[in-house]
C-alpha cells in the first residue's frame, strides 16, 4: 500500500519555521507513520526524518503517535542545526587565570577574605568536576539534576546534623558555584562557555535572614543567666559575658585583671591588645579597634566570681593580678582561645534551640551584611557577629545618652565608637570622647540599657532604693524606686527636668496619686504615647525571674547529663 498523507503541521523550532508531513502506511497487522520535514523557505530537508509503529487500540491513540513523532522529527532537526562544541576542558581553562584574577570572580558582597578563600578552595575542588560533566553532555538536561545531587551527596558526606543541614549546605555550595561559574564566562570569554545553572533544592526551615541579626530579648535573658552559672565553672563564661555586654571581638576578649578598674557599679578596660596565633599582641587589627570599655555590673560580678573561684584556689593577689581573665584552662597566665569562647556561647545558644539551620541563616547574613573593621575585613565568626549585632541591636533601641545640644538620644558615632567601628569624620570625636574618664559613668548608664538581670544591674528600675535626699540622674530609661523607709501617705516630690523636644512617658501604679494644687495636678504632664520602641519597655523582675527559672532547669538538666557520663559503668 502507498503512503498517504494524514497531518502536516507548522512548528516554531528553536531554529526557525519548519512544516512537518506525516505519511501512514497501513499493513495487515500495523502501520507505521513517517514524516518528511520542510525549511523555512519550504524546502525539502534530506536526511531529517522519524519512524514510529503505530497499532491500533494497543496503548497511544493515532492523534498521540503523530504529535509524537513530529516531536521526534522537529528534535532531530534542531540538533543537526545546532552548532557541534568542541571539547572544554574547563579545569584547564580555569587553572590558566592568575590568583588575584580568581579573586575577582567573587561577588563584592563577599569582602572578607576568608568568606572568597574558602568558597574558591571548594569550588575549585568539588565544583569544577561537576561542571565538566555537564559541559560535556551540555545537550542533556538531566545533568543538571545529577549535579544537583552530587552536591547532595557530598553535604551529606561531611556533616552528621540532618537533612535539613545537608539540604542547606548543598544550596550554599550549589549558588557559589553558579556564581562563580558565570562569572568566569566573561573572563574565559574565548572558550565560549555556555550558560549553566544548578537548581537549588526547596527548604524551608532555614531562619530567614532579618530574623537572625539579634536575638529574641528572652533569649537573651537566658543566655545571659546559663553564662552567670557557669561564671564560678569555666573562665570562658567571663568571656562571653564580655563579648555579650561590650561589644568587643573574639580576639579583643584578652584583659587580665590586673588591667580592670573596678568602679563599683562597672569596670573599666583599655582594650589595646589582640590575640594572634595564641598569643597576645600589644596591636590591634584597626585604628579604632584601640578603645575604652566599660563593663556593666553584669559582668563585673561574672569577673568578681571568677576572681574569688582563683583566690580559694590558693593564687596571691599578684599572681591575679597578672592572669587572663579568660585564661587556658591548664594556665591562667596564657589566654585563652578566642574561638573556644565562640563555641562556648554557641553551645550555649544551642541549649536554648538554636539549630543548624538557624546557623547556616546566620552565614547567610555574614557574608550579605558584613561587620567590616577599619582595613574592609569582616568579621566571619558568625557567634561574635550574632553578640555585636544583638548588641547594637539594643543599644539603638534601649538605651540614649545627652548631647552637647541638650538632646538625648543614642547617637550612632557613639554604637560605632563602643563597637570599634570606623567613625565617619563627622563623628570621629566621640572616640576621644569614650576616653574620658568623666564619661565612664554615663557609658556606664548607656549600657545598663540592656537589662539582662535585675539581681546583677545596676539600672534605677531594680538598683537599690534611691535616697530621698539626694537627686538622681540618669540619661537612660528611668523608674524610681520608692525607699522603704517611705511611710504610707507620706508625699515625695520626683523633678523632671527635660527639654520641649523630648518626650516623657510618666507612668504610676494605681495606689499612687498625683498631688493637686487648687484642684489641678501641680505637674503638666500628660500621659503620652511613648516613642520608645517595644524593645525597650520596662518589664516586671517577674518577667525576668521566669525566664531565669527555665534557664536553671536547662543548665540542671546538662549538668545531670554530664555527671552521669562521668559515673563508672
């Protein structure tokens, strides 16, 4: 039986206009289908054809065999038009582009140096054996999905935390080598590269990264509360207590105590030394690194316990006097490891439910909003920087102190000066002001802000009674305490003074009543609408007494656990 024509169909190829004819030959049992193919220009194109066998009421119906083969036809042309690559051999290609050339394939938002050395170390070690493979089948979409789960695979290989973690980590990896890869199409622009891109897999656990620049204020309270109960244990609690409340780096976490100056209320430090290589350096990575900190009660009863714990151990008070705060554990004139205080606070964070997800959020946010130093390196231990932005974090929002101009806010030159920022030149004078020593008392204030535990704060709102004689000031959020020897129905007159910009918030308990004056209230105040943020609303101790009580039960649970594995089986 001849052919006979039964479909002739107009395809938009990826090559152009083309027009397929499909021919039916029927035998005794079958009948097979063929198809011829036409140009653009209606020219028949030899060569380019597809056969199929179609079987009447056995699987696909005839309108599914002709789609089918004209599918099959339209393929075969696209592949014959396409031009045949040459062979890449892209480790090659790659290896001929010069160190400082590598560098400059990585995005600017990767400033630290650290962050680029070690996304180029893996790339060039697991990620360029992947892309040779799919340049080398270019023209098979499942290597892309094959590449996607070596990346897989190798998370998987190298860590132990879930799947979640694997997910994430193969992600991290997998946007790294895309970027990387295309950027080398430009500076490998002779090669002729073409595009690839990996796909990510789907997540959803990983903490977003505007939710992980600071911690939760409970958090907070309870990180500070395990730190205290460890203050008598390990001396790295010192160190965390210093990283948490003074903004200062890992490798700035060196005083000895000797270099204190106890105040009563607060502390003192002059922080002009670095630790390199374990030891410690009189010279600090940046210009503005060199600055004085203040340490808040908080932690100077965290350093007094540690002091005490080395005074029952039989040390003199010069020997003291001459130790790291945070010392070796084997020796208390050797200081001790900065990255051992990170991992102490991440234990401790760990403790409160802070995964490996919630970690992996935070180096996402390291490497897009960098903690630069004055020489544009960044901080990548991704604990310190959690603490530094916590810290910051707090201090715009809990905390103010009186300008020259009489107002009284938290001025940004001052956060960068405690932080050890580089200071715009507008600003550079608070780094002498911070100096001063008839400022430490209002730092001092400033940072008692941050209420991390009313039994260890010296903020007016749980300080002791404040004397009826003599007037208080203070630049920060205020609530005056009611001496006991107050007696019922006795009268105390509270001052404020401020200015006509500043808003004051007066808030009284119910049994406390204004006095009035020819029937009017002698004050005019009004109560108005704070415009302090949330973060810093005042709490009852309750609130905090209950977040240190869930503290306790987790550091008495670790403690079990601890005490167990050291029983003899």
């Amino acid at each position: 039986m001849k052919k006979q024509e039964i479909a002739r169909e107009n395809i938009f190829s990826s090559v152009g206009r083309v027009t397929v004819a499909v021919y039916l030959k029927a035998d005794t049992d079958k009948q097979t289908l063929s198809t011829v193919l036409f140009s653009n220009k209606s020219k028949f194109v030899p060569g380019i054809s597809a056969q199929m066998t179609y079987r009447p009421g056995r699987g696909r119906t005839l309108e599914e065999s002709v789609k089918n083969v004209i599918a099959r036809t339209v393929a075969k042309y696209e592949t014959a038009c396409r031009p045949q690559r040459k062979h890449i051999d892209y480790a090659q290609a790659y290896g001929y582009l010069p160190g400082d050339v590598k560098h400059q394939l990585c995005p600017a938002q990767w400033r630290a140096e650290n962050t680029r050395r070690a996304a180029l170390t893996y790339y060039e070690r697991r990620s360029i054996p992947i892309l040779q493979r799919i340049l080398d089948r270019i023209d098979d979409p499942s290597t892309l999905e094959e590449a996607q789960q070596a990346y897989l695979a190798l998370a998987r290989k190298n860590t132990d935390r879930g799947e979640a973690n694997a997910l994430a980590t193969a992600n991290k990896h997998i946007t790294e080598a895309n970027l990387l890869y295309e950027a080398s199409r430009y500076l490998l622009s002779q090669y002729d590269l073409p595009p690839i891109e990996i796909p990510l897999f789907t997540t959803e656990s990983i903490v977003p990264p505007e939710q992980a620049k600071a911690l939760p204020r409970d958090d907070l309270v309870r990180l500070a509360e395990l730190i205290r109960l460890d203050s008598s244990k390990t001396p790295l609690a010192a160190g965390a207590a210093l990283m948490l409340c003074c903004l200062l780096r890992p490798a700035e976490v060196c005083p000895k105590y000797g270099e204190i100056v106890d105040c009563d209320n607060f502390g003192v430090y002059a922080a002009v030394h670095n630790i390199s290589n374990g030891e410690r350096v009189s010279a600090m990575k940046t210009r503005n690194a060199y600055r004085q900190v203040i340490l808040p009660k908080y932690v100077m009863d965290i350093v007094r316990d540690s002091r005490e714990v080395l005074c029952r151990q039989g040390y003199s008070d010069d020997e003291i006097n001459d130790a790291y705060v945070i010392h070796h554990r084997q020796d208390i004139h050797r200081p001790a490891d900065p990255q051992d205080i990170s991992r102490y606070v991440k234990n401790k964070l760990e403790l409160l439910g802070y995964n490996s997800d919630y970690w992996l959020g935070m180096e996402m946010v390291v490497q897009v909003e960098p903690d630069m130093d004055d020489g544009g390196n960044a901080l990548t231990d991704v604990t310190a920087y959690l603490l530094r932005c916590s810290g910051c974090t707090y201090l715009c929002n809990c905390a103010s102190v009186p300008l020259p101009d009489g107002r009284s806010v938290m001025p940004h030159g001052l956060v960068d000066a405690l932080m050890g920022h580089r200071l715009r030149n507008e600003d550079a004078w608070w780094a002498d002001w911070i100096k001063r020593e008839d400022n430490w008392p209002v730092i001092a204030q400033v940072l008692e802000g941050i209420i991390l535990d009313p039994d260890h704060s010296a903020h007016p709102a749980f300080a002791s009674a404040l004397p009826i004689v003599s007037p208080q000031v203070c630049h920060v959020t205020q609530s005056y305490v009611v001496p006991q020897s107050a007696l019922p129905g006795s009268t105390i007159t509270i001052t404020v003074r401020c200015h006509d910009c500043d808003r004051v918030d007066v808030r009284l308990p119910k049994h406390i009543q204004l006095a009035r004056e020819n029937g009017k209230s002698r004050t005019t105040l009004s109560r108005q609408q704070s415009c302090i943020p949330d973060i810093q609303e005042l709490v009852a101790k309750e609130y905090y007494d209950m977040l240190k009580k869930d503290a306790k039960k987790i550091h008495g649970k670790v403690k079990n656990m601890y005490e167990k594995k050291k029983r003899p089986v």
